[in-house]
C-alpha cells in the first residue's frame, strides 16, 4: 500500500494526465472534422484553433510542478504497472515538451492545418510544386525540433523517438538492412514462380456496395459500431475521441478492390486496439498504445494475417458475391484468395502486397533521414522517390501522386512515423 502522501501525489499526476488527454481529445475532433467535413474557406481558421489548442496543451504538459511531481513519484515504490507507466510516460513528455517553447508548438500547429489541405489539392493534382512551400516549412521546423530536444547522432533520432521510443536511426538502419535484403531475395524467388491472376480486382466495384460491403463486415471483426463510425477521407486513418468514440476513414477507388477494403480492415485493427483498453484507463493517457510500432502491428495483423488468410475469404467471399454480382461472376474463393495475396511491385503504399510493403517504408525512411540531414533538399524529393522507386521496385512513378504525394504524414508533420509500419509487420 502507497503511503498517504505518495498516494496524494499520484492523484495529483492522474488529474492533470486526464485534463491533458481530454484537451488532446478534443482537438482530435477539430483534426479529423479537418480531413471529413472541413470546407475550403474554413482552413485558415482551423489553423490558428487548432494552434490555440495546442498552446494550451503545451502549458498543460510543462506546468512547472509536473517536474518534480513526476521526479518524486519515480522514486517511489508504486505496486501497479499501469501507475509505473504513467509516472514514466509524463516525465518523458515533461523533459521533452519543456525544450519546445510554447511559440514553436503554435507555430508548428498552424503550418500543419494549413499544409494538410494543400496536401490533399496537390495530391489531387498530382502536382508538387502546389505541396513544396509547405514541405520546406515543415522541414525547416522539424530540424529545429530535433536541434531544441536533442539527439545522440541523428536528427531522425529525436523524430523517431516520439513514435518509437527509445529507438534510434541506426537501430532502424540495422534493422531494415537485413529486412531488405530477405524481401528483394523472396521477390527474386517469387518472379520466377507462375503468375497469379488477379485481374478481377481491378473489375468495377461501386462505391455504394464498398460501402455496404465494409459496413456488414466491420461488426464482424469486433468493432463496435456503436463506439466508433466510418467516414470518407483523402487518406485513411483511425483517431479516438473518447474511450467510447473511436472513429475510422477510408477512400474508395470503384477501379480497384483492395484499397477501401483493406484499409478498412487496417484501421479498425487500430480502432480495437483502442476500443479493447481497460474501462478503467478511460480518459488516461495510457489508453494510446505502447508505442506506433505496437500500434501498426495490430492494424497489419488484421490486414494481413486475418483479412488475407483463407479462413477469412471463405467466411466473406459469400457476402462479396452478393454485393459484387457482376465483378466476381466467374471468381470462386480460391481464386479470390489467390489474387488478392498476389505479390507484385506496385506504386501505392497502402496497396502494397505483405511482401513489397516493407520496401515502400524502406524507401520513405531514406528520404526522411536525408531531408533531416540536410543531404535532400525539399524540392528534389520527387526526383530522388523517382529514382528510388526504380531501384527497389523497377517501377518509375509517372507522376507525383503515384510518387511522393501519396501519403499524408509529411503534410501532418509525421517525420519519424513512417518506420513504424515496417516495424509493426515484424512485432
């Protein structure tokens, strides 16, 4: 039992861990309303409330008695793990957030609602030079996040840690050299194996019966329709706005098959990752995740190891049939199970196959460490990605959105997230 006075400092620390995870959460919502509902007019104004709000997050989380609160607390002897985590978790946050000034976090907010939307009118356009003003900002202040935290040997290094502590560039590095030189041997292995036909994929598949296809299948993976709703976005994504509230997004291509559908299932392997937390951690900090890595290994093992398994296909490919008549007229699960674990290079990250996806991070986490470094400039990224591309997967993009608009986490100021994917698929 805590004595009477570490007991006394624990609530103490649980009361301002639940102001600033409330405080997150609602500006969760502005942030995702951003990528639902948000119209073009509005996004100026966005920007600067979502940099208020973030100002006040940043007062919350270096408040100066969180230091020796969260100093004393770790040298006490608390009988919970979660209560261990906790303690841990604010002092990381305190003695991070207390290099930032609450200017710089402003600033940073602001850039960030305003880059998101010009983003997604880039990547629309398939043209980067719309995106690189943005680009250059952003990279520009995560340079200066990395100077004011500070790091052991890399700039990537302070980016890196937010998302997956503790671990570093060279960790990465070490880790994706091996993880390369498997997947290009088993991609050399597969070429020369018989073709797959997945050419049914790439049939006509209606927006509207996407729609009712996932909305049927979600419950059946768990998701609990009544804590959580899908929405239409540019880039899909899972966001919590309250232990009862987790929302997911997607995009629907009626070309293409895969996208919509497993995107959906990878996020709500997020969403029940969020929705399966203790009742009692409702509202706690600590209801968010060991790490991104921990985070992106439940929402590929949904994906990959239950979306694309057989058990599964043969469990929904009734269902497919019936929304999707004409598509899948001369397609029987096996041949849906086949073609759907087809391995083959492609451009797009999230349409990856299990095997190449690991390669499209490969390529990301170089460009980021180069850009952090200062050995990339901004505007030669399309170039460099182009060329990348062609090395890794013998395919060169025929225009930026194929190539390096396609993703959405330069324009969020996610530097550093990106190696977090590969590392889920190994977790």
């Amino acid at each position: 039992m805590l004595p009477q006075s570490s007991e006394s400092r624990l609530k103490e620390l649980k009361d301002i861990d639940r102001r600033i995870t409330r405080m997150a959460r609602i500006k969760a919502i502005l942030e995702w309303d951003q990528e639902t509902n948000l119209p073009p007019s509005g996004v100026e104004e966005r920007a600067e409330q979502l940099a208020a709000l973030e100002g006040l997050l940043h007062e919350l989380r270096t408040q100066p008695l969180l230091g020796p609160l969260t100093a004393e607390l770790a040298e006490a002897t608390l009988p919970s793990a979660e209560d261990r985590a906790l303690v841990e978790r604010h002092q990381r946050e305190y003695l991070r957030s207390s290099k930032l000034t609450k200017d710089f976090v402003e600033r940073r907010a602001r850039l960030i609602g305003v880059a998101q939307p010009a983003w997604a009118l880039a990547r629309r356009e398939a043209d980067f030079s719309q995106f690189l003003p943005y680009l250059e900002k952003i990279v520009e202040l995560e340079r200066e996040t990395a100077d004011r935290v500070g790091y052991a040997t890399h700039p990537y290094d302070a980016l890196l840690d937010v998302y997956e502590p503790l671990t570093t560039t060279q960790d990465v590095r070490e880790i994706f050299a091996e993880l390369e030189k498997g997947i290009v041997e088993l991609v050399q292995t597969i070429r020369t194996r018989p073709q797959v036909d997945s050419a049914f994929l790439y049939r006509r598949y209606p927006k509207e019966m996407q729609e009712a296809t996932v909305r049927e299948i979600l419950p059946k993976l768990g998701f609990d329709t009544k804590a959580g709703r899908l929405d239409t976005t540019t880039h899909p994504f899972c966001t919590t706005l309250g232990s009862k509230d987790v929302r997911i997004t997607t995009r629907w291509d009626e070309k293409f098959f895969n996208p919509a559908f497993f995107g959906v299932i990878h996020e709500t392997g997020h969403a029940l990752y969020e929705q399966g937390f203790d009742p009692k951690l409702a509202e706690s900090s600590l209801a968010s995740g060991t790490s991104l890595g921990i985070h992106e290994s439940q929402s590929r093992f949904w994906e990959n190891i239950v979306g694309r398994s057989r058990a599964f296909v043969d469990h929904v490919f009734p269902l497919l049939r019936r929304h999707f008549p004409e598509a899948l007229s001369n397609v029987d699960a096996e041949t849906f199970f086949r073609g759907i674990n087809r391995v083959e290079p492609s451009f797009i990250r999230v349409e990856a196959d299990e095997v190449t996806y690991s390669l499209h991070i490969l390529l990301r986490f170089r460009l980021e460490t180069a850009l952090l470094d200062g050995s990339l400039a901004p505007a030669d990224v399309p170039g460099a990605w182009n060329d990348l591309s062609e090395k890794l997967f013998g395919l060169r993009p025929s225009n930026d959105a194929e190539g390096c608009l396609q993703d959405i986490h330069w324009a969020m100021g996610g530097l550093g997230y990106f190696p977090t994917y590969a590392l889920g698929n190994l977790y």
